[in-house]
C-alpha cells in the first residue's frame, strides 16, 4: 500500500500547521505599546516604533504587569522592577533582566536602540547579577 499526496493536499496541510502555530505564538505574546512615565525616575517614554516597549529608557527600570507571558497584564504584583544584568544575544540583541522588588521574579527584556546604553554597558559588569539570573551557558569546546 502507498500513501498519496497531491502538492495542493501537502500545501493545504503545511499552511494548516502553521496557522495554528501562529496562533499558539500569537496566545503567547500580547501586543501592547503605550507612552508611559517611568514610576522610578519620571522621564517620560514614547512608543516605541515596530515592536513594544516595557521599561524606561534613561533608568531602564520596569514594573511588574505581566505574570507568564508578555503584555499579558496578569500580575498582581504590579512592583517596580530593577535592571539587574545584560547581555549581548546573538538572537536578540542586547537583552536587559529586571528583578522585581517585590516578589523577585526575574524577567528578560530585549533592549531597545533608545535605551541607555551606558547602563546597559554597567550592567553587563555585574557577575552576582548574571548568577541570580540562572542563565546557564554552553562552555565553548576545549574550554575550561
């Protein structure tokens, strides 16, 4: 016996697939790109062109809105977040991680080209902070 597929049926299939991807990706992420005044040192935030902006740009603190997934607005501890690390993603970019204050719940943002690269630069020097964030790593071959 033998399986038969058209290249229209496979096309429909994939396109299937994919569609319902996208909409599992799309659950994940909810779009939400205000103007803002930063709670911890009042400058004031645009929006930010082609994607969402979620700390500020001159401190690069952030607040505590969202629970599991971004712009999900589910948190209820709504608590300032300080920007405890950074990094250079190969990926991403430069991407921040923030601490809240509160509840200690760590979560990676990705930097924006406005953001305060000054800070970002301090806060690639703190190795404690990198620890906190259990990022781990892979040690590069024939590295120690």
């Amino acid at each position: 016996e033998s399986c038969f597929f058209s290249g229209f049926s496979i096309y429909f299939l994939y396109k299937n697939i994919l569609d319902q991807k996208t909409r599992k990706m799309s659950n994940l992420f909810t779009v939400i790109n205000e103007e803002f005044a930063c709670s911890n040192c009042g400058h004031f935030n645009k929006k930010l062109p082609g994607s969402c902006r979620n700390h500020c740009t001159k401190c690069l603190y952030s607040l505590h809105l969202d629970k599991d997934a971004p712009g999900d607005r589910a948190s209820t501890c709504h608590s300032p977040m300080q920007p405890i690390f950074a990094e250079q993603s190969g990926k991403k970019g430069w991407m921040i991680y923030h601490k809240c204050k509160k509840c200690a719940k760590i979560i990676p943002n990705k930097a924006a080209d406005d953001d305060n690269f000054d800070i970002i630069i301090e806060l690639t020097q703190k190795p404690q902070a990198y620890e906190q964030t259990g990022i781990k790593k892979a040690r590069k071959k024939g590295s120690k």
